[in-house]
C-alpha cells in the first residue's frame, strides 16, 4: 500500500537536496514549483553542484541557492563540505528533501541537523540503498512512470499536491543578449533552428558522429529555411568539430557557452536533438519539441517530458541496462539517420501548421 500521506505541521523552512546531474535538477523542478504554489510565504533553500547551479540562478520560487563546490581537490571537497554543514545548521530547517537518493546527498541531509528528512523509500529505482538510512520520512515512489511524477511525491507528502506541471527556468538577460550577438553573426537571427548535441557523459549513449553529419545534411537538403547549429558541454568541442568536418552542409558550431547562455540559445530553437543529456532535458522544459535518442537508459523514467516529444529507441532484450560500459553499442548504433529524421520532419510541419 502506498502511503504519500501529508506530515505533521507545515515547515516554515525547507532545503531541497538535488545536486545533479542538470537533467535530474530540471525533472525536480517541478516539485519546487509545486511547494511554492501551496507555500507562498515558505522559505525555499536549493542546495546543488557547481554544474547545475545556472538552471536555479533567478529561480522566481527560490529564496536561496546554496551551491557545494566538488572539486577534483579531495581537501577543498572536504573543506567544502564542512563549510556547507555549517550553513546549513545555522539555518535551521524544518524539512528537508532528499532528492539526490544518494550516500553524499543523505549525510548532508542528515547532518543538517533538520528534524524532518524526507528521502526515497529503500527500493526505489535507482536510489542507493545506504541512503535510505538517514530519512526518518520514506516516501514512495507509487505508479508514477517517469522520475519527475515520482519526485512530485515529496511535495505531496509536504500537502502541497498539484496537477499542473510547471518548469519556470529562467533566462537571463545578459545570456540573451550574448546568444541574439552569436545568432546575428551568423546570420541566422530569427530563422528557424534545429540544434544538434552529440555530447554525452556515457559513452554507451552516444550517437555516431557520421550519423550526427548525416542527419545535418539531410535536414538542410529538405528544409532550406532551417539552419543547424551544433552545442556542446565542457571538454566536447573536438566532437562537434568532427561532426562539423564529416557534414557536407557546414552546420555552425555554437560559440563557447555557460550553461547559462546554452539555456538562452535552446530557447531561441525549433527543436533539439540529443541522447539522453540535460540540455535535452532542459529544451524540452522550456517548451521545445524535442526528439530523444535513448539507448541504455529507460526512457519511460528518464525520457523528455512533456506532449510532442519523440524518443528514438531499438527494442532490445537488453534495454534498459544503465551500463558505462559496452562493447557492442549496438541500441546506439542500431538508430537510423531516417529515423530520427522522420520525426524532426513531424515537429517541424507541426510548427509550420500551429
């Protein structure tokens, strides 16, 4: 039996524990978004990781944004870490949710110091089991399909339940100032866009760059009023330059980008193709219609959210796997170029007929 029943008095004071990745922080949203609907007058506090924090920067329903700087320097992590309790302890929380489902993001939760710590049920998908420990408030993850369904149970257990899906991502005004200045110098300023990310974290989600250059080049061949532009994340650079130098069409690389300015350039697109990343996720918050190329992932937890959007899968035993690692590729692999132009096709005539 599913128990998501409201606790105790309302807190005054709530930390919401989602530190990345910048996919995960785009599906709990939502729920921020819920708290602040029902709570106007609560006191909201976000505590996330460095790569991530742009998706919370002016934030209409965050009061505060606590950021715990992870360094590849074990001595400035801890020495963060420590720094980040000690805030938090001074800030003396009535509630705090532990979205993360993680040891890191429990201890943090736990040594808070907060009397109410909400965290996942021991079971739930993709939740470490040690973490479950330092929750003294399970919640359950019920018939919700996709982690963003499931994380709107937190909300629920705080009586703050909602049926209206909301994102609210900022876009700053100097970021779209920055992107209009790239977009104007490609001579591209008000046409219609399509973005390309072939970047990933794993590489067992990874698309083939010929196939990323061949899908370029057959959208300009059918659809001249639409330009390619190639993004990328830290250290992806050299990828899009490969899928750039394989194209036919010349796609236009993006200029360098926080994720700030990405933000204000996927909401200047059409639609967006990707594997499973978290600009995927986030154009698909901001309204865009996506198309999502999913391999070891499950796509019906992690895929784009929202009516409109395409996931591009093979039907494998299989799938899904959540594996790094794989010699194959073959779910990967298996995606046609015509495939996933058969449904950049059908948000594009979409567009054109709304």
């Amino acid at each position: 039996m599913v128990n998501n029943q409201p606790v105790g008095e309302k807190p005054q004071r709530i930390l919401i524990v989602k530190l990345g990745s910048i996919g995960d922080v785009v599906h709990t949203l939502p729920t921020l978004n819920a708290l602040r609907e029902k709570f106007p007058g609560m006191h909201i506090a976000w505590l996330v990781e460095p790569k991530a924090k742009d998706i919370l920067t002016g934030h209409p329903a965050l009061d505060e944004v606590i950021v715990f700087e992870r360094t590849r320097s074990a001595t400035k992590t801890i020495a963060s870490f420590f720094k980040v309790i000690r805030k938090l302890r001074r800030n003396r929380y009535d509630a705090v949710l532990e979205l993360q489902g993680s040891l890191k993001g429990a201890l943090l939760a736990w040594l808070s110091g907060s009397p109410v710590r909400l965290g996942f049920k021991a079971g739930s998908s993709r939740v470490e089991w040690v973490s479950t420990i330092f929750s003294n408030v399970k919640v359950t993850e019920g018939s919700a399909s996709h982690i963003l369904e499931r994380n709107l149970n937190f909300a629920k257990r705080l009586g703050a339940g909602n049926d209206e899906i909301c994102f609210n991502i900022n876009i700053g005004e100097q970021e779209s100032k920055y992107i209009e200045s790239f977009l104007k110098s490609n001579g591209i300023e008000g046409k219609r866009i399509i973005i390309l990310h072939p970047g990933v974290t794993w590489s067992t989600k990874r698309w083939p760059s010929e196939r990323y250059s061949e899908l370029a080049d057959r959208i300009k061949s059918d659809f001249e009023d639409v330009d390619v532009v190639l993004t990328y994340g830290p250290g992806e650079k050299l990828l899009v330059k490969e899928v750039c130098r394989l194209s036919k069409s010349s796609p236009i690389i993006s200029c360098p980008t926080t994720l700030g300015q990405l933000i204000a350039l996927l909401a200047k697109c059409q639609t967006m193709v990707s594997s499973d990343t978290g600009p995927l996720h986030i154009a698909a918050a901001l309204g865009k219609r996506v198309i999502g190329l999913y391999g070891p992932i499950d796509s019906t937890r992690n895929g784009p959210y929202g009516d409109g959007n395409f996931v591009v899968k093979k039907d494998l035993a299989c799938l899904p796997c959540w594996r790094k690692k794989c010699k194959s590729l073959s779910c990967m692999k298996g995606i046609a170029v015509s495939e996933v132009l058969e449904k950049v096709t059908a948000v594009l005539h979409k567009k054109l007929c709304s």
